[in-house]
C-alpha cells in the first residue's frame, strides 16, 4: 500500500483532493459558492491563491447561478474554467447550466451529492445530479479520494477535447467521500500539464476575443436550432470512446486506470451482477470478495460514465447473466425505481434477451449502505437468477 | 438661401466609431432603445463585448445562427446572469492580459428584478465592467408588465386599470441610488434629449471601468408600452428631466453632482399628459405622484450637498 | 434536413451558435415600414443638425453640405420632423409617392 | 496486525476530525493504509460529533460507518455518559478516554484496556486551550501500541506549524507519558 513515505502520497479529504485535482490542472478562472459538504473545495483553493500558489482569476461570487454563469462566460473567451458545488447549489444553477451546455462550453464542475431541496437532509445521496440529468452535461461518478483527484485531470482532458467541447461534471458522494480522508497519490503540475498537453496539438475552438466581431449564443433559427442540438448529441456519441482512451491514456502516464466507462468487477464468469456507482462501489466490492469465497459467481459493475449512459458496454457485460440488480442512492420519479434501474431497463432490446432485475434503493439522506445490507441484496438477486419470484424495487433499510 | 454644414453637433466629438449596427434593425420605429444602442456603439470603441439577454434587444443584439446584426463582440446570456457572465468575461481578459471593455446592455427587468442579485454582486465585487440599463419602466418585450421600475399608478398588463385599483399601486425601486451606494468608482443617470450629456458619461464610465464598476441608467421610453405618439420619444424625455422625475445625476468615486439643474421644474402633469399610459390618473393621484417625484430629487439634492 | 448527416455542410462551422458579422451581416429592409417620409425644405434648415442626432436608426447622412434622410432604411418615425427646432421636415404620407419607382 | 476500526466521539471545536485525520497520517506513515471520515450535518460548536479511523495492511475499499469498533476515543468526558457510547464494540475492546480519572467501574463487558488522561488539563497548560486532541493520540499510542510515537509526531507536522505544532508535539508527548492504563480480565 502506498505509504508517506512516498512524498507524492499525502492522507486527504475527497474534497482535498478535488481541489488538488482543479489545481493540477491549472484553471484560469475559478468561480464558485461556498456549500456544505462542498465548502472545503472553495476553501482550499482560495487558500491557495491566497498564497499566491494557484494563478487564476479567483471570483467569490455571491450566489451558484453566477458560478455558473462566471466560468461559462470565462470559458467562452477562451478561459480554462472551473466550479464546484452542491445539491441546492447545483439546482440553482441549473438555468445557466443549460446555457454552458448549449454554448458547448468545456467547463468542469465538481459536484458533492447531497439531497437536494424538497425534504431538507444536509446529507449525503446522489438525488442532485439525477436532478439535471438532462442538461446536456457529461457527468462522471467517483469511488474513492484518489479517483476524485484522477477523475478531475481525467475532466478537463475530456471537457476540453477538440471533438467534445461539452462540459463535464464530477460527481461524489457527500460525506461518505468529501470528508473521507485517505492516502492519496498527488500527481506534479509537470506530470499533468504533460498529459493535457494534447489539447494543445488540437485545433483551437472558437473564443469571443473582442474587436472580431464574432458574437457568442447566436439565436438557433430554424435548422440552425436542430443542427447545433444534433451537433451536441453527437458529441455525447464521441463520449463514450473518449472516455475509455483517455482512461487508458491516464493509466500509461500515471499507472491508474479505472475501466473507462465501467468497471465490470470479476464479471466474466459471473451469474449475477450488481450494478451501482460511486462510495457504495467499494463497500460492494467487499461483499463481492467474501460472497465468491463462499462460492456465489456474483460480479459487480461500477457506473463511472452517467451521463451519456454507457448503453452498449453495459449490455455487454449484462448480456447472459441470469440476474441483475442495480443500487440506487437517489429516485426516479415517475417509474416507482432509482434513476440507474431505469435506466439499465431501457437497454434491456440492446442486451437482446430478458433478464430479471432487482431495484434497491438505499443510502438516502446518508443512511449507511452496509455490507449487511449488500449481502441481503446479493441474496436476493441469487434468489431471482434460480427462478424464484422477486420484488422489483426493494427500499433499504 | 439654403445653409451648409458648418459644424455637428457637439455630441459627434464623442465618437470613437462608426456606427456598428446592420442599417436595418427589428427596433420599432421612433424607439429611443435603437438610437441608445447606436450611440452606445459609436462610443465604447473597438475592442467591445456587449453582453445582453432575452429582451427588446435581443433580436438585434444576438446573432441569427451563423449571421450577425453588428460588429460588435457579443455575448448572450439569461436574464439572471449578465454581470456574472460579464464577470466570466472580464475575468478571462484580464487572466490572458486581453484588451476589452465589456459592456452590460440590459433593460430594467433584469437589471433591477430578476439580475438584480448578479448585478449587486459584480458591483460589490467591483468587477472591471460598464453596465448600462436602459430603463423602460417594466417588461416591455414580453408584453407590457410592471417591473420594479414601473412608476407609482401606471397602467401595464400587470397592473391594470380596474373597477377596484388603478395601476401600479407602489412606486418604483431607485436603482441608480440604490447601486451608488455599492461605492463603485461610477455612477450616472442619463437619457436620450440630452445626448452630449449622456456621450459625456458614456466615455466617463468607460474610463472609470478600468478601474472598477460604472453603472449608467439611461431613461428609454417605450412608444407601445407607454402610449405615445411615434414622433414623440425624445419630448418624453426631455419632459422626464424637467419635471425631475429623471433627473441627470452622476457619482464619481462617491461624489455626487446634478449634471443637468433644472432652474424652475415643471409640474409632473407635463410629463404624464404625454403619455397613454396615465390617461387615467385623476388629481389625487397627480398629487401623490408630484410627492414622490419630489421627495426622491430631495433626497439627491441632500446626497449632492455633501 | 440534409444537414444532419456526417460531412454535409452545415449552418455553423462550429460545435455552437456562434454569429461572425465579416461573414455575413444581416439587414431589415426597414424602408418597407414606412407609411410617411420626411422631406427637408433646404431653404428653412439652418443646418443644425439635430435631426441627424437624434434619428432612432441614425439614417440621416451628412456630406459636409446638408442632411439627406436615407430613405431605404428611414422607417418614418417621424422624430427628426418632431425636434427639427425650423420645422423645416415635414412627414409626408408615402401615398403622395405611390406612383414613384422605389427608392432603392 | 489486521484491521482495525475506531470511532471518535468529541464536541464541535475540540478537534475530534482532526485528530481522525492525524492519526490517519501516522498510520500511513507507518505504511498502513487508511481512511477516515466524520458524520454530522451543521457545523456547530459543542454539538456532539462522531469521526472514523480505519487502518489495515491491506486496501480499504467499503466506506460505511463504523459499527463495530475496536477502539473507542473520548474527547470530552461528559460524553462518557452517552447511553449509545459502547455500542458495538468488539470484545477486547480498548477506550482512550479524556478524565481526571481513573474509571471506578467497568461500563462494558467488552472493555478490555482502558487508556485515561487528564488531556484538558494537560492541553490547558501546553497549548493554553482546551484542545486536548492531540494529547488524547498520544494516549492511544501508550494504550496499544498500534503504532510509534514519533510517527505520531511527524503526523502532527502534516497539519500543524510554527508554534502550535511545538505545542501539540508537547501535548501529545505527554499524553504519552502520563496516561494511566487499566486492564480488566474478560
């Protein structure tokens, strides 16, 4: 295991090593509003450009939705911008959100889950970024402090790339990975500065530079609207194998790679799968170990790429198990399930075939998915792939 | 005998350019907002980025698909983020070392309502930007409903004239007043009859934008919302000086100064009677009107005394 | 919409909506709104030049002899008749031209 | 040694995540991985705060409360009271606790090693607040032996500097030095 031995290795919060990931990168302009349980990001960097350590244009503004607005205003004159923030933060940007989205505006933007308004829980769960799911963002899922930090490099190379231009949100779960101190690997400027570096061979996108009379959020008249919404949609379609190179591209330059769009966890010769996301990966990958031990081919796939939902890598996986269940920390309203169930329904005509599958709905308002209750859930996906009948969505606890 | 052009008036010493818009723009005809864009363009200088949102002057000031209607840089934003978007902007040009002015091109709905908290917040910050509102005195784009801008007893669609209430039953919010005690390097009110006045400041704020925030409230009738006659928008504004319900004021880096003394102010009734929109305004209401009118040019009086 | 499929030439060269005005600057053909013109009496205008200020669409245009309203964008509002301090603008209605080949 | 799971029970203010954090550090000082999170909503001073501390030889993946710890931190005695303190622990289980004294009964079957310090005490006089954090970890590294002191030590510098870190490098010798164990026979 990595110890302090290493000097690059330090023990830091999730949100530390957001903030390490956003200064590695070297953003130009970072805008943000403080949040619990996102405050220490805004905290951190301000530190750090306090101390004259960062070189950016550091703007405490006085709400999210100027957040928002500031790093997509930046971004379009050509600035590498960035903003963190959470749940009701993130909501109330959600006007401008579409803005940067449609502008096509490579913005990075770390999102701590917490519950969103409606039922007030200063807690964990990942209702918030269900909440825009359909903003025409990307958006990334984090396991642990150390894929924080390489998700946030792995961001820009993504938001920024020539053929994206689509900004990108991180998300991780408040508290159970905010707070989470761990050791964590902290790459030099130099090392990341040479992994980006490929952006700059790219062809430059357009910028608002004034005096060239180029204006910026044109009205989309007609086709116009059309193309440049077919044009975004094709970007997403880019996403997927953008994520896996540049996953594979991080992994040669920093021995990390993390599967891409999913990690698919002693998959192969599985029976059963478990699909989930974020904090409650690592909690299942426990649970996975013992329950094989014990002679159960039970596999796990962690969702990484949320938006756009990885429809064809997910079914390949899927593809002949006899049971799936999918954990959700948040709800889908309108379909009685959580969000990534729903979703892994809708790709049952491209896995081809039926698969029973299993809805479990926990960790809501940091109520602690525990291993017991993994195990129960590993029961019952067992209990379904031998024929039994079995409830569709489970609540837990 | 026929005159020749001996000299223009004194106004044209303040432009830095030409003219910037498409000869022909979506503004209505005789509207204060198109020759207030214009001038705006002809004083900001080259190196411009208007920022503006969904309004009046939206169709003109965004582009249509690849196709634009000015030469300016421009930015579109929402109604909520002008200043903050402008924030983005100007901070991005200052990071890469990149000459601009930005300018905020707003109307009164987003400056004082909905982008009021983007706007306060740029100005607290003392962000590097012009911001200029053109205030017509409520949501004029989207059919004629009161803003915090609409003077007390006004008719819009909003505020309607009925059996039981007669318009805008408050008054509006004194926004310039209300950003120059943001203690900002500028502030000034100005409007369209009185044009040296308002080129004046135009060029004062943008100067004043290098060092921080200027806000410039430009007064804009609107022919539709506020019922007058096609030919008839700059009397309403010279009316709307003299009467001192829009008085001509400016603060420089805390110090206030009427710009425009109006030596014998002329009854409020001169500048309702121009307008449809206070056909329906009856002594009393006259009387309430003259009152405020003349305990808001009171209060700058004090502010300029000091 | 032909646009839509791969390597077609599209509206925008880029990912988004941007607007380029040396590429292509639109235009109103706003002479089409008028419904009166204004006519100068060169004989009472002192050349003050008020009407070429406060023109909304800024249309009047000056050669260092007189003010000429440009009539294929004057859309005939009718202010510079209005603070003409000689009156020497009159708005004549456009039926009185009716008969005239247009302007432009 | 295999994996070890603590839970710190302290007041808001009194420094009960950063002393999850530092003892973090001395363990991955020591090579151990680990991993350590509070759990609360408001940040509110005096309101009861619990933090986790797990350390291993092996990867640290599940991230779930701790609920069956093998080390129990008290930060502020008047917490020694709280009906839910003992809950879980393991058998053998072992309590760092912030007291003017030695306990007079054995408040669980489990207990197995009790580590007492006059921390606030020793903090008032070392640091000049009640700040006794750091001088409880000390105790921890005198009660079990998990880990050395001068790992500890370094720790400390990861978060501290200047003269609060001398400060605490003293707090927390001494809470090495004075700490009281006692044992029962389970």
């Amino acid at each position: 295991m990595n110890a302090l031995a290493d000097k690059h290795v330090k023990v830091i919060t999730g949100n530390a090593a957001a903030a390490h990931g956003a200064r590695l990168c070297r953003p130009d302009v970072v805008a943000a509003y403080p949040i619990t349980p996102q405050s220490e990001v805004v905290e951190q960097l301000a530190k750090w450009h306090a101390d004259g350590s960062i070189d950016c244009e550091y703007v405490t503004v006085e709400g999210e939705n100027s957040a928002q607005n500031v790093v997509c205003g930046a971004s379009m004159a050509g600035s590498r911008a960035y903003t963190a923030t959470s749940s009701y933060g993130l909501v109330y940007m959600y006007d401008a959100m579409l803005n940067t989205a449609g502008y096509r505006a490579p913005v990075v933007m770390v999102n701590v889950n917490r519950e969103p308004p409606g039922i007030h829980a200063v807690c964990s769960g990942q209702q918030d970024m269900i909440c825009v799911r359909d903003s025409g963002w990307v958006q990334l899922i984090a396991e642990n402090c150390q894929e924080i930090l390489d998700l946030s490099i792995q961001a820009f190379r993504l938001a920024e790339d020539h053929g994206i231009q689509l900004p990108v949100i991180l998300n991780y779960d408040g508290y159970y990975l905010s707070y989470l101190a761990e050791a964590v690997n902290i790459p030099s400027v130099a090392e990341v500065d040479d992994y980006l570096s490929i952006l700059k061979t790219q062809p430059k996108r357009p910028t608002l530079i004034p005096g060239q009379g180029i204006g910026c959020g044109s009205h989309g008249i007609g086709p116009g609207f059309v193309e440049a919404r077919k044009k975004h949609m094709d970007a997403l379609d880019r996403v997927y194998q953008m994520v896996d190179d540049i996953d594979a591209e991080f992994d040669q330059a920093f021995g990390r790679g993390y599967g891409g769009q999913l990690e698919a966890y002693r998959c192969e010769d599985a029976d059963i799968i478990l699909v989930t996301s974020g904090s409650a990966v690592g909690t299942a990958r426990t649970v996975v170990n013992a329950r094989r031990e014990a002679g159960i081919k039970v596999g796990l796939v962690k969702i990484r790429l949320f938006r756009p939902w990885p429809i064809q890598r997910l079914a390949r996986v899927l593809k002949g198990k006899k049971a799936i269940g999918i954990l959700d920390r948040s709800l889908c309203f309108g379909w009685g399930c959580g969000p990534l169930h729903m979703e892994t329904k809708a790709i049952i005509p491209t896995i081809g075939e039926f698969i029973p599958m299993l809805g479990f709905i926990d960790g809501l308002a940091n109520m602690d998915i525990t291993k017991e209750h993994i195990d129960k859930m590993i029961d019952d996906i067992y209990s379904a792939s031998k024929g039994n009948s079995y409830q569709e969505v489970t609540w837990l606890p | 005998m026929a005159a020749k052009i001996k000299k223009l008036p004194k106004v044209c010493d303040y432009f830095q350019n030409e003219d910037q818009f498409s000869s022909g723009v979506a503004y209505c005809a005789g509207c204060t907002l198109e020759l207030h864009a214009r001038m705006v363009s002809k004083i900001m200088g080259k190196e411009t980025v208007i920022v503006g949102t969904p309004s009046c002057s939206a169709p003109v000031l965004n582009g249509q698909n690849a196709a634009a209607w000015h030469k300016m840089g421009h930015y579109a934003c929402t109604m909520t983020g002008v200043a903050s978007s402008a924030t983005g902007l100007t901070r991005a040009y200052q990071k890469a070392g990149t000459d601009a002015t930005v300018v905020c091109f707003t109307g009164d709905g987003c400056a004082q309502d909905i982008g009021f908290q983007t706007l306060s917040g740029a100005a607290e910050r003392n962000e590097k930007m012009v911001y200029i509102c053109y205030d017509n005195e409520g949501y004029m784009n989207t059919g004629i409903q009161r803003s915090s801008a609409t003077p007390y007893s006004v008719a819009t669609s909003t505020t309607p004239v009925g059996k039981a209430r007669k318009g805008k039953e408050t008054g509006s919010k004194n926004l310039p007043l209300i950003m120059s005690l943001h203690d900002i390097p500028y502030v000034a009110t100005a409007t369209l009859s009185h044009l040296e006045d308002y080129a004046k400041k135009l060029t004062k704020a943008k100067e004043k934008s290098k060092e921080g925030f200027a806000y410039v409230h430009v007064f804009c009738p609107c022919l539709v919302g506020w019922k007058i006659p096609m030919d008839s928008s700059i009397q309403v504004c010279r009316a709307a000086v003299r009467t001192n319900f829009f008085p001509l004021w400016e603060c420089e880096d805390g110090k206030y100064k009427i710009t425009k003394e109006i030596n014998k102010p002329k009854p409020i009734a001169d500048l309702t009677q121009l307008m449809g929109k206070y056909n329906h305004m009856d002594e009393q209401m006259l009387a309430n009107f003259q009152q405020i009118v003349d305990r808001r040019f009171n209060v700058l009086q004090t502010l300029c005394s000091i | 919409m032909g646009f839509i499929k791969e390597n077609e030439k599209c509206l925008c060269e880029t990912e988004a909506c941007w607007s380029y005005s040396d590429k292509l600057l639109l235009c109103l053909d706003t002479s089409s709104w008028r419904t009166q013109r204004p006519v100068v009496d060169y004989e009472t205008c002192n050349c003050c030049g008020l009407c070429f200020v406060f023109c909304p669409p800024q249309c009047i245009t000056e050669d260092g002899e007189k003010f000429t309203p440009n009539l294929d964008f004057c859309k005939g509002c009718g202010v510079c008749a209005k603070e003409c301090p000689k009156g020497a603008i009159k708005m004549i209605s456009e039926g009185e031209y009716a008969d005239e080949c247009p302007s432009r | 040694m295999s994996a070890k799971e603590i839970r710190l029970h302290g007041r808001g203010g009194q420094g009960a995540v950063m002393a999850a954090k530092m003892l973090a550090s001395a363990f991955a000082i020591e090579g151990k991985a680990v991993a350590t999170f509070p759990m609360y909503g408001f940040e509110r001073r005096g309101m009861p705060v619990i933090a986790f501390t797990r350390f291993d030889t092996e990867q640290i993946l599940e991230k779930t409360q701790i609920y069956t710890p093998d080390l129990l931190m008290v930060i502020d005695p008047t917490l020694l009271s709280l009906p839910t303190l003992f809950d879980g622990l393991k058998p053998g289980g072992v309590l760092i606790l912030n007291r003017d004294k030695p306990l007079a009964d054995h408040p669980s079957e489990n207990l197995e090693k009790v580590g007492v310090v006059n921390a606030t005490h020793i903090a008032l006089c070392e640091i000049g607040r009640d700040i006794p954090n750091t001088c409880l970890l000390g105790a921890l590294v005198k009660t079990t032996g998990w880990l050395n002191l001068t790992s500890l030590l370094t720790a400390l510098g990861e978060y501290l500097d200047g003269s609060m870190l001398e400060k605490n490098i003293r707090n927390a010798t001494r809470g090495y030095n004075e700490t009281e164990v006692q044992t029962w026979d389970l």
